[in-house]
C-alpha cells in the first residue's frame, strides 16, 4: 500500500500539489483529517464570474442574462456564510468582472460545450482532464477541470484558457497558479493554455512557466509527500509535520479549533 | 522483518551466486562478499518489472510485470498489521544488471522498503534521462558525495527501534552502449513513461 492509499487519496490536483508544496498542515487536515475546506466569498463570486462569461461565449447568452444567472450562482453559494464579512463587497463586484471578461474572451471566438460526467450526474458539466504521475511503485491521477476550451480560435491553436478574478493584476503567473496550467498543459498536447486575469481595473493574459520542469519539480513533490504519509496515520503525522501557531490558512472560528484540537497550537 | 531488506532474493541467472542489496548493513553483497562502496554497475532500464513479489517461502516471483502494465491487486492480502497477519506479498522491482566483479548478468530484484526508497528516484532519474540517451544504459553507484561526512557516505539511515536500515542514494555515473552481455532481453520489454499525444488514453508524468 502506497502512501496515498494509506489516506484514502485516489487523485490529485493542482491545489492538492500545492498545498503539499506551500500548506502542508492545511494538506493533512483537508485531506488526511477529511476536514472540508469550503471557498470564501471571493471564491464564490470567481465562480459566479465564470458561470456568467461562460453564458455568452459557450452558450451565446446576453450580458444582461449573464449577469442575472451569475447572481442566482453567487446567491446560492453564500446562502450559508453567515460570518463572511465581504458577502456583499464580492456581491457588487459580479457585473464589472463579467463585462470585463466578456471583452477579454472575445478574441478567442466560441467556447466548446461542457459535457457531463456520467460519474457525477450531479455537478454541472465541465471539461475534465486527466495526467497520471507515474513511478515505477505507484500512480496518482491528476485531475482538472478546464474553464474555457476554444477548438477553433482565430490563431489556429487549440486555446484553453483559465479565468482568474483578482483584486490586483499581476505581472506574472504565481507559482501556484503555474502548476495548474502546467497540469493542464501536459494533460491537453497541443494546447495553447493561458490564463486570464480579470480586476476591477484591467485585464492580462499569461502564460508563464516552463511546463516540462514545473512537471518533474511536482514529482518530486510528489514522491516526497508519498514517503512522508506512508509514515503513519493522520494524527501521526498533524504531530510531526512543521507548523506555525499563526498559520495563514486555519483562519476561520472552526479551523483554528482544528488547529487546536489536530495540531496542539 | 520491518523495514530490513528479505535476503532470499533470486539474483543470478541460471543459479550461482547472488547480488543482493542489503539493507540492514547498508551495502551491495555478490556471493556473500561485501561490495566496495564505489560499485558501479549497469542497469537494463529498458527490462524493469513491478509486481507483487514474495520472498518468505513458497517465493512466488510470477506476478511481476513490465513497467506500463497494471500490477493488479495483492495476491494474497494481509488480515491486519500483527505478526502473521501481514500480507506475504510486497511490491518490488527486478531489474537486470551487469558488471565484471559480479560475474557478467544478474538480476536485482526486491520488495524491502529501503531499496524501493532509493530506486525509485533513482528510475525517475534514469526515465528522464533516458530519452537524451537513445540506445543507452545507465551506469549507477551511490552518489558518495551525499552524506559524505557520516559513517555511510551515500546512503541514508532510517532507525526503527534499536536497528538502523540504510536507504541507498543512488546516482547516474555516466551512460554506456549496452554491454553484450545484456544485448539479448529475457524479459519483455518495459513501456518507457512518455506523455500520450493522440488522446486514446490518459498521459502521464
């Protein structure tokens, strides 16, 4: 039994690579513990963001009606946050970000339809891919869902693209936000992947990281959490693994009390 | 036997002496002799097999495959974690390797926790590499500039009560055209882990 099946871990992700490289006491309490790790309103109004742009440019909908089935989105998802103080603030920023994707997404030409996967008939379709980190003693599958897949676009590329809301355009892909389109990258040969960046202000479009290296430096990554969680269970390793009393990411009522009661901070 | 490395692997071809990992002393062995540290030998990437492998008697070497094929579930599965209760069965390697001070051709070949810690990083280097180096073999030997100031210079101890187990760091030396020795493959041929392009099945990495 390899380390991830010790944990009941069948897949990865780009944030599960990530929080094994940045949050390793975020991983073991999300993903050995099995605690959920909900999105704040920031999330939520991202994805409501998305639902509305991929309105028009998969389903050739308004702006006016995107806007409107963005809120129902936005409304439904922060129903319960009661304690999230910027439910609102993230509220008024809907409209602005889909106009201002619309406008981005508009060279790119019309988006390829989701399909639904007959594996989860519950969620909404989306374009799954899939990468496998092979070893010669175990195998984990990566998976992504593609935001936009633009088959035909003007430059002749196959183009998926990425669409990131943010309160600051950056000047280049965070690492973070590398992994991810190198995952897609790999998984999609052939592709173009980009990322959009949408603010308030402004929008960019990147494509940072060299996809072959950030590939072998997330199997490494990888190889390594394999060997550390086959060490032992999760309360074994929430006592050995390197932790800060003030993490960034146990940041809420109930995650500090995880923190607490997993950790001993 | 924890983390020890199971001696009873099969290593020769057609009988004869063994070329063995041993964990527990943290040193190559042919014929019982202690190998020097600087032992370098070829190995037959292209001939790796993965599978379920058990040395305790009856040693039951025939679910091992080539690299790229599924190992498929454990023959023979363990009840619980106590003594008697632990699967027999362990996935491992074999892989074929030659050199002069071990007579030509023998196999590597095991399932001990240790060796699979320092192979396996050691094939994802010979993998990588592999593809710059069509044709080729790689010569590997612990990388002795690794712990080079402890007692064991290019191997990592692992404690597990009152015994030390030595994981091998390993390190490609150079890459050599194949010794002829090793020219006639007897096992089938490993899939060397290259990305799909034609999207008939899942890439890898």
């Amino acid at each position: 039994m390899n380390g991830f099946e010790r944990h009941d871990i069948d897949h990865g992700s780009a944030s599960m690579v990530n929080d094994a490289i940045n949050n390793p006491g975020k991983f073991i309490a999300h993903r050995c513990f099995k605690n959920d790790w909900p999105i704040g309103s920031a999330g939520d109004r991202g994805n409501a963001i998305e639902a509305g742009i991929e309105q028009v440019v998969v389903y050739g909908k308004t702006i006016e009606e995107a806007i409107a089935y963005a809120y129902k989105i936005y409304d439904a998802d922060v129903a319960l946050k009661l304690t999230d103080r910027f439910v609102q603030s993230n509220r008024e920023k809907i409209e602005l970000g889909i106009m201002m994707g619309v406008e981005a997404f508009k060279p790119y030409g019309k988006a390829l339809e989701p399909e639904l996967d007959p594996s989860r008939p519950e969620r909404k379709p989306q374009h799954k891919v899939k990468i496998n980190c092979k070893t010669p003693f175990w195998e984990l599958p990566l998976i992504g869902y593609l935001d936009f897949v633009f088959p035909n676009p003007p430059s002749g590329v196959p183009t998926i693209i990425d669409l990131k809301t943010i309160a600051k355009i950056p000047r280049v892909m965070s690492k973070q936000h590398q992994r991810q389109r190198a995952i897609y990258a790999a998984a999609k040969p052939g592709f173009d992947v980009k990322f959009i960046y949408v603010s308030p202000a402004s929008t960019v479009t990147l494509e940072d990281g060299d996809v072959p290296q950030i590939m072998s430096d997330m199997k490494k990554a990888l190889i390594r959490w394999e060997r550390f969680l086959n060490l032992g269970d999760a309360d074994f390793l929430a006592s050995i693994v390197p932790m800060s009393p003030d993490d960034s990411e146990f940041n809420t009522t109930a995650r500090k009390e995880l923190l607490r009661e997993k950790f001993g901070f | 036997m924890g983390l020890g490395l199971i001696n009873n692997e099969e290593s020769s071809d057609g009988g004869g002496a063994f070329f063995k990992y041993m964990a527990n002393q943290g040193y190559y062995t042919f014929d019982g002799e202690e190998l020097d540290d600087d032992f370098a030998f070829v190995i037959d990437h292209t001939t790796v097999e993965t599978g379920w492998i058990r040395f305790v008697p009856p040693v039951d070497f025939s679910h091992l495959t080539a690299l790229g094929v599924d190992n498929g579930a454990n023959p023979e599965p363990g009840t619980g974690k106590g003594e008697g209760e632990r699967s027999p069965y362990s996935l491992g390697f074999k892989i074929r390797v030659y050199s002069k001070k071990i007579d030509g051709v023998k196999h590597l070949m095991s399932n001990s926790y240790m060796a699979k810690l320092g192979y396996e990083p050691l094939f994802d280097k010979i993998f990588a590499e592999a593809k710059n180096n069509a044709g080729k073999m790689p010569v590997v030997s612990f990388d002795l500039d690794r712990n080079k100031d402890t007692k064991k210079p290019g191997r990592q101890a692992h404690k597990n009560g009152p015994s030390t187990n030595w994981e091998p760091l390993m390190k490609i030396v150079k890459w050599v055209d194949p010794p002829a020795d090793l020219a006639v493959a007897e096992t089938p041929k490993a899939e060397v882990v290259t990305p799909s392009t034609d999207g008939s099945e899942d890439p890898e990495f």
